[in-house]
C-alpha cells in the first residue's frame, strides 16, 4: 500500500473518531461549534497519521493508537485557533476560511483552543485507563504532554515572541524555536504512536531522532512557502513573517539558501530511519513529498 492510500486510511479513522468526540452532550451548543470549526477544517491530520503509521510499522495497531491521534489533533489545533488571535500572530484566515476569532470572537476562540487542549488529555486518559493502565500508553500521554507544554511547542512560541520583540536574528534562536513550535509535536507524534507499539530503546530512539528532523524540515517548506507559495495553495496570509520581522530561515540564509537546507534536512531524516529497513516507506515518501510540497 502506498504512503498516499494509507494516509487516507488514517486521515478517514481521525475524521471519524474526531466526530463522535465532538458528540460530547456535556460541551455547550456554542463552544462546541467553536470547536468542531477549526478542528473539522480540512486539515491534512499530519501528526495523527505519524502517530498511526509509527504504531503500525513498530507492529501495533493503528486502532489502539487512535485516542493518542485524536488528542494530538486537538491540541494542534488549539493551538492555531490561539497562534490567530490578535495577542499572537494576528491572522485573519487560517486554512482557506476566517480564523476562529474572527467569526466566534476573540473570548470564544481562547475557550475553544482551551477546550480542546483539555479535552484531548481527557480523551488520552481514558483510553490509557481502557487498556489498563498499560506502561506504552502511559509513556506515550508523557511524549504528547511533553511536546505540547513548557519544554515543548509552547516553550517554542513563547521564544518566538520574544525574538520577535527584540529583532533576534542568530541562528541558535531560530533552530531552538523551529525545533520547540513545530518539531516537538510532530515528534512527540512517532514517539506516541512508538510507545503504543511497545518499541525498543533502538526504536524509539531512531523514530525519535526522524520525528525532530522532519519536524525542522516540515518548518523549513513552511518559511519558504511564506515567502513562495499562495493564499490558494496555504489557505492562509501570506508575507506576514516578513512583514512582522519574524525570524525564519528564509529571513536568516535566504531563500535559495533555506532549501538546501530543506533537502540536507530531508536527507538526515531518511538516513535515521535506516533500522527499519521497507517497513519505513510512508515516511520515506512523506519526507520527499514535503520536500517537494507546494502547500
């Protein structure tokens, strides 16, 4: 099966778990449509689909680790309804519509990205007490915890704010805040779905080391779409790095210079996949594919 045909397996499961969820009568008619806006938006379900494909080609089972891909989109999303507001990165548009605050307000959007933050580690705690408090479920609720809090994307946004403010421009700071706001999750994904699947120290510590290489490289597409690519193609505004002085490779090298980067980048990454051997295919193919992506 091809990396395409199975991310469409894992992106149909996600959609579907993600609906029922959403089902929950306890959240309030108005909070969960705010909700259910930004999480059912059309996503590509990235990290969900590492957390699947790393479950499954470490032997597990994509059903088990489905509760982990769920909370994973939850708490991404969240973080992009909050990373819209105007205390933020101030964007208007987020995935081709109007961003959360701007069709529910700025008090409904916090609440939102709060409700799904704190539902995500509801839903995640629940299935590890469905499987019995099983030792690869308790360790992948860690990695998700971890990726997402203050040693993690939000350690990350916060060093980028500050960047922001005080005009750093030297390649440490950049790579601490590509390797905190966008790499830990989507490590924090492959190690989850790893853990479910009882992997090996050798394992995870390999899946790990791609998960932060594909992590830069997915941010590295990113600056350079900012600067390249289109509103149609990103569904977002673009230039805004630029235009708010954001430090991004694209603004440090230059942007000829930002995709052999990228390619240098997506090399690694396969190269730390080799214990695997074929089983790693999908995330072969994912990694050319972003290389190459143009949205």
């Amino acid at each position: 099966m091809s990396c395409r045909a199975d991310a469409e397996r894992y992106r149909e499961m996600v959609a579907q778990a993600l609906d029922a969820y959403l089902r929950e009568p306890r959240i309030p008619a108005r909070l969960q449509e705010a909700m259910a806006y930004s999480l059912g938006s059309g996503g590509k379900l990235l990290r969900p689909c590492l957390a699947l494909a790393s479950c499954e080609m470490l032997g597990g089972r994509a059903a088990d680790a489905l509760p982990i891909a769920c909370g994973l989109e939850m708490i991404h999303t969240y973080s992009l309804i909050h990373d819209d507001l105007p205390a933020m990165d101030d964007d208007d548009y987020r995935r081709g519509k109007p961003s959360n605050h701007k069709v529910f307000g700025e008090g409904m959007a916090v609440l939102a990205g709060d409700g799904l933050l704190s539902y995500a580690f509801e839903t995640m705690l629940a299935a590890l007490a469905a499987h019995g408090g099983d030792v690869g479920y308790l360790c992948a609720v860690q990695a998700v915890a971890e990726g997402a809090g203050v040693g993690g994307m939000v350690a990350g946004q916060a060093v980028d704010l500050e960047a922001e403010r005080e005009a750093k421009v030297d390649a440490d700071t950049l790579e601490y805040i590509h390797a905190h706001k966008t790499g830990a999750m989507i490590k924090a994904a492959v190690v989850a779905g790893a853990h479910i699947a009882h992997a090996d120290a050798a394992q995870l510590s390999a899946i790990g080391a791609f998960g932060s290489l594909y992590g830069l490289l997915f941010q590295i597409t990113d600056d350079v779409l900012d600067v390249s690519g289109s509103f149609a193609g990103m569904g977002k505004t673009l230039g805004k790095d630029q235009a708010a002085h954001k430090l991004t490779y694209v603004s440090l090298y230059g942007l000829e210079a930002a995709r052999r980067v990228a390619a240098d980048t997506a090399r690694r990454a396969k190269e730390a996949l080799a214990i695997f051997g074929q089983a790693a295919e999908y995330f072969i193919e994912l990694t050319e594919a972003t290389l190459q992506r143009d949205h």
